[in-house]
C-alpha cells in the first residue's frame, strides 16, 4: 500500500511538473507573441497621457467641430476603418482607445460611464483638441458619448447613436437577458486566464476575421493582433462586469437629451422579423423569443431618438449591428448631412440644426439616401 501511495504521488508529481512547464511555456509564447504584434502594428495615431496611463488617439482631418469616435464594447479605432478617412475629408475624425483596447494601456478595475467619459474629456484637452465636438457612439459608445454630454453640455454640439445601446440593457422584458449576459459574462471570463497562456491566440478565438468582413485583410490582421492581448480579454471582463448593473430592474432610463442635436442609426438586420425568423430557423434558435428581441430593440431604439426634441431617426436596411462596415457609404452619407450645418458655423455657436433634407429624408422606417 505504500509503494502504491508513493507511485501514485510519483504521478501527481509528475503532472504538476509538465502543467507548470506548459503553463510557463505558455505565458512566454502570448509575452513573445505580443511584442512581436505590437512591434508588427504600431498604433497609427499618439500616445497621450491621462491620468498617468497613455491612451491611443488617432485622428484625421481638420475644421470645427471635431468629431469624435467611441467604439463598442471590446472595439478598438480600427472598427472605423471603412468610414474615418471619408469623413475626414470635410471634417475633422478623431478615434481613440478605452484602458486595455486596441494600443491604450490597461487598468485593472472596472470603470463607470461617468469615468470613461470623463478620461475622454482629459484626453482631448491633453491632446490640444478643442470643443466643440460631435459625439459618435457605437452599441455600448452610445452610453458613453450621452454620460460625456450630461458632464459637458457646453463642449457637445450633437451626438450620433449609432445601434446604440440603451441603459436599461440587457432588455428587462427579454426573458433570456439574464442567461445571455451571464453566459457571455462567462465565456469572457474564461477567457482571460488562457489568453495569459497563449490557448486564445492558439485556437483562433479572437480572431477578428471569423465572419466575412469588409475590413482590408491588412485591418484585420491588425485587428487579430489586438483582440489577442491579455489586457483586450480584461478590458471586456471589465465592460462587460458594468453592463450587468443593466440587469437591475431599478435602473434608470437614459436621461434627456433636451434639443441636442441628435441623429439615431438603427440596424435593420436587427429588428426585421422575417428576416429575424428566417435567421433563428437556420441556426435552430427559438423564433419566437427572436422574435420578441427584435421588438425589445426597435421599441428602445424609438426610445432612444425620443431623448431629444431634435433628433433624426433612420433604419439603415441591410445592415447588422456594425453599420459604419456593412454600409460605409450610407453611414458617411448620413454622418456628414448631420454634421454640415455646423461645419458651416464660425465658432460652432449654438446646438441648432437646419439640416432640412436629413430631416425630410430620415422618415419611419427609411433610408437615408444624400
């Protein structure tokens, strides 16, 4: 019984020795893999300093009011590839990176709207980026360019929500919105530990090009490579760690907007219902509960274009949840329209917009044609 006891103990050893050389192992691929990528795709913007981490600023163009991009959640300034060089040539576009995306430095702790936008604020006046600014904000950006709003109402000329999502997320009356959220809570989080060891970047997980895209393959390289940092996995556990507080029945619905300008883009993949039924047969998924969903969504999105008392609302068909890729053209189209009537202003005096044909343009349901 001994020597069994022994052997047994031999064994133990034994793999705990080979899961610690493989875990070591691991640790140093992801660590030579990183700096190989960073070395590979240097952040094509500047490096400001906020609050004593650098974060990533890319910006194009020239003119007042600037416009600014806030990326979704876990997106970094190359999810605006399609559409940042043509608005820049009437404007001036500026991207950037939340803590831990795409080349920003990371932090450790989960952080408030309130926070992102007020780092946001730092690093334009860091950077020598003067207001007025025109607020862009994709799915969770959404959030974040309304809380940069309610703190700087002077320095926001309009905003733009583009299938923004709404602060009462994940939709109370969706009966899977707990599941769903805790499900991706999970998976994230699994996630980070072996992005650490290197079995993220392995198995392809990340990977930014697993759906057709119309990003360059060059982009999406570039994009692959970011998506694989250790820091990316954290940033989204993060996020994501905030977006929970949605599932609280008490809270708040998003504030009012007033009569700021505000122009709302809707993904029409999202909220049609035969196409949504069509899609929830295909992959075997419940028709109906897609079905409800897809209501939820387009009833906070009207909810959404209601904050404001000067707002345009267009349904941009044929298109998923990413609109400035799936329909780039449209997307600068109706961005620029919105934008002009400022441009045209010395000093960006006001948040008035006699922006007539968006107006007569951007009907129920419609699209947006310039």
């Amino acid at each position: 019984m001994k020597f069994a006891w022994r052997r047994r103990s031999r064994y133990w050893l034994f793999g705990l020795a080979i899961a610690c050389l493989t875990t070591l192992a691991g640790v140093v691929y992801q660590t030579e893999r990183t700096a190989a990528d960073l070395a590979a795709f240097p952040p094509p913007g500047r490096m400001i300093s906020v609050n004593g981490m650098n974060l990533h600023l890319y910006c194009l163009g020239s003119g007042t009011p600037t416009l600014v991009l806030e990326a979704g959640l876990g997106e970094n300034v190359l999810s605006w590839h399609p559409v940042q060089t043509k608005l820049a040539q009437t404007m001036r576009v500026c991207a950037y990176d939340r803590p831990g995306l795409g080349w920003s430095d990371p932090i450790d702790t989960a952080i408030q709207p309130e926070e992102v936008a007020k780092n946001l604020h730092t690093l334009l006046n860091n950077a020598g980026i003067a207001p007025p600014f025109i607020l862009v904000g994709h799915s969770r950006g959404g959030i974040y360019v309304r809380a940069f709003y309610h703190q700087f109402p002077d320095d926001t000329q309009g905003i733009v929500l583009v299938d923004s999502t709404h602060e009462q997320s994940p939709m109370h009356q969706y009966l899977y919105a707990a599941w769903d959220y805790r499900k991706q809570a999970m998976q994230i989080a699994v996630a980070e530990p072996l992005s650490r060891i290197g079995l993220v970047r392995l198995l392809g997980i990340a990977d930014a090009d697993r759906r057709p895209s119309p990003l360059p393959a060059e982009i999406l390289a570039a994009k692959t490579a970011l998506q694989n940092r250790t820091d990316t996995a954290r940033a989204v556990v993060n996020e994501i760690a905030v977006m929970r507080e949605g599932l609280d029945p008490a809270t708040p619905p998003p504030d009012s907007l007033g009569n700021l300008p505000l122009l709302v883009l809707t993904a029409g993949n999202l909220v049609d219902p035969d196409l949504i039924a069509r899609e929830a047969a295909r992959s075997g998924k419940v028709v109906e509960a897609e079905k409800a969903l897809a209501r939820i969504q387009q009833a906070e999105q009207d909810d959404l274009a209601r904050l404001s008392s000067n707002s345009w609302h267009i349904l941009v068909r044929n298109s998923g949840h990413f609109i400035m890729q799936d329909q780039a053209d449209e997307f600068v189209g109706a961005v620029s329209e919105f934008a002009k009537p400022f441009s045209l202003k010395s000093g960006g005096e006001g948040q008035t917009n006699d922006n007539a044909g968006l107006a007569q343009t951007a009907v129920q349901a419609g699209e947006f044609k310039p």
